[in-house]
C-alpha cells in the first residue's frame, strides 16, 4: 500500500487542490506471488468541518482498510464548503468531488471505472457531502458511506439561528456556502428533495448506508432522513451506535458499510494472485 500526496489543478474550484490517495500497488510478497495490477475498486472518502484530507494520514485506520480491501482511497481537501456547488463564490465542490476527482484519479492509477466498484464515503460534514453527491452523481457511484452526516438543511432557513458542530450561529456562513436560503429544503441542497425527484424520474439509487451516534446533535435529521427514504420506497440501511459526534462512532459506522459493500460484491477482495 503506497501512500501518494499530491497536488491538482482543479477547473471546477479555479485553483490548486491538495489530494492524498492509498493506493494497494505494493504489498508483501510471498516467493512465488505477483501485485493486483487493479484496476482496482475505490473509495472518495470525504473529511469533516475544520478537517482537510491530510486527516486519515494520522491514523493507520485508512491504509489498514485499503490493504485489508485491497481498494484504491482517495482523500481530497474539501474546505468548510460542504461538498455543494456555490453559486455566490462560483466554485462547484459537489461537481468536483462527483465528475473531476473521479476522472482525474482514473486517469492516474489503474482504478476501476465500474460504477459497482466505486465508493464515496465521509464523516459529518463529509457524510453529508456523500449522500448528497453519492445522489446527485448516482451515474457514477454505486455505494454511498455516511459516517454521522451533518445533514443540516432543515434548520437553515434565513433567521434561524442555530448552533451546529460548525461553530457558527448565523446565517451569513451558511449563504456563502449554499447561496440562498430561503426554500434551500427544496433544492439540490437537500438529500431528501433529490431523492424524491430521482424516484419520481424512475432512476436507480446508489445503495446507501449511513450511521449515527444516538446521543449526537445531529442524529434526529439523520432519522428523519431515513423516514424519508422509508416513505418513498427508496431501500438504504441506516443504523444508530452508542456514541455522540465521535470517532467511537465514525469507524464502526465505516467498517460496517465497507462489509455490507464487500458482501454485495462477485469476490472477496485478495491483495495477491497467482498467473
């Protein structure tokens, strides 16, 4: 498992953008084995409010899931901006973790172009940025992994002042995020609102897995969101952990949606093949 840090021009953000990958080209070799040359399955795993995508290097965790999966992870700098396309500072973070990361990333190493074998998966504001564009990007993205989304829509309309895990208490960061506010529960901006029109259209749904601590600040729009689902017919596995907005919380969270992914998968991942 190589550890690759790197630096891209981006068209959809109008700049440079830091990325880290784990990619499983360089495992031990016992006499008489070869490397998976891939392509290989990947996940677009999305980091949280006040974090960037040098994050997962200070833990193991990361490089252990791409050994142990033998899968691709890619871990791009996602700002405050909560994944979404910006129309007040025109930079587009949903199209560019979506369409451009990907085709970048394949463009790169030998990933896997199945829609089957390519993941995005996130925590909190990551999670959010998941399920949201693991939606929008259905085309592209055949799981969909929410570690405790911040799924904050609902509590966001002009003049409603709430304290989020963001830290801020008014509106002023959420239109420069999102742009305007008033309505934003039915817009693109809305998990629950895209799923809704996707069913109505008859498209197919990434498989979709989320988890959340049941003495999280966030959980209830998390509940909510499965009623959604529930309501519509949309099948998705939601599932609550004892923890609060924790990584006791997050790493199970991605564990189990990475086993329930493998399980659906033709075969078992295997870091080693024999001619």
């Amino acid at each position: 498992m190589a550890l690759i840090q790197m630096t891209m021009t981006s068209h959809c953000l109008k700049r440079s953008v830091q990325v880290n990958a784990y990619i499983p080209c360089d495992p031990m070799l016992m006499p008489g084995m070869k490397p998976d040359p891939g392509p290989w399955k990947t996940i677009y795993l999305l980091h949280g409010f006040m974090g960037d995508g040098t994050q997962w290097l200070g833990s193991d965790r990361i490089g252990e899931i791409s050994k142990l999966y033998n899968v691709a992870v890619i871990m791009p700098n996602g700002e405050n901006h909560f994944y979404v396309d910006a129309p007040i500072r025109g930079d587009r973070y949903g199209e560019f973790v979506g369409r451009e990361l990907v085709d970048f990333t394949r463009m790169l190493f030998p990933l896997s172009g199945k829609r089957e074998d390519t993941i995005i998966a996130g925590v909190s504001m990551g999670g959010y940025g998941a399920i949201l564009n693991g939606l929008k990007y259905s085309g592209t993205f055949g799981h969909v992994i929410g570690c405790s989304p911040a799924i904050i829509i609902d509590d966001i309309n002009p003049h409603t002042y709430i304290a989020t895990l963001t830290g801020t208490t008014t509106d002023a960061f959420y239109r420069s995020v999102f742009g305007e506010l008033e309505g934003i529960e039915q817009s693109d901006a809305s998990p629950r609102w895209l799923a809704a029109r996707m069913a109505e259209r008859g498209e197919e749904f990434p498989d979709i897995f989320w988890g959340c601590g049941y003495n999280d600040v966030l959980v209830e729009p998390s509940r909510t969101l499965d009623r959604d689902l529930t309501r519509l017919g949309i099948p998705h596995d939601y599932r609550e952990y004892p923890g609060t907005h924790d990584p006791v919380v997050f790493t199970p969270t991605l564990y189990d949606g990475l086993d329930r992914i493998l399980q659906k998968m033709p075969e078992m991942p295997n870091p080693f093949w024999k001619d």
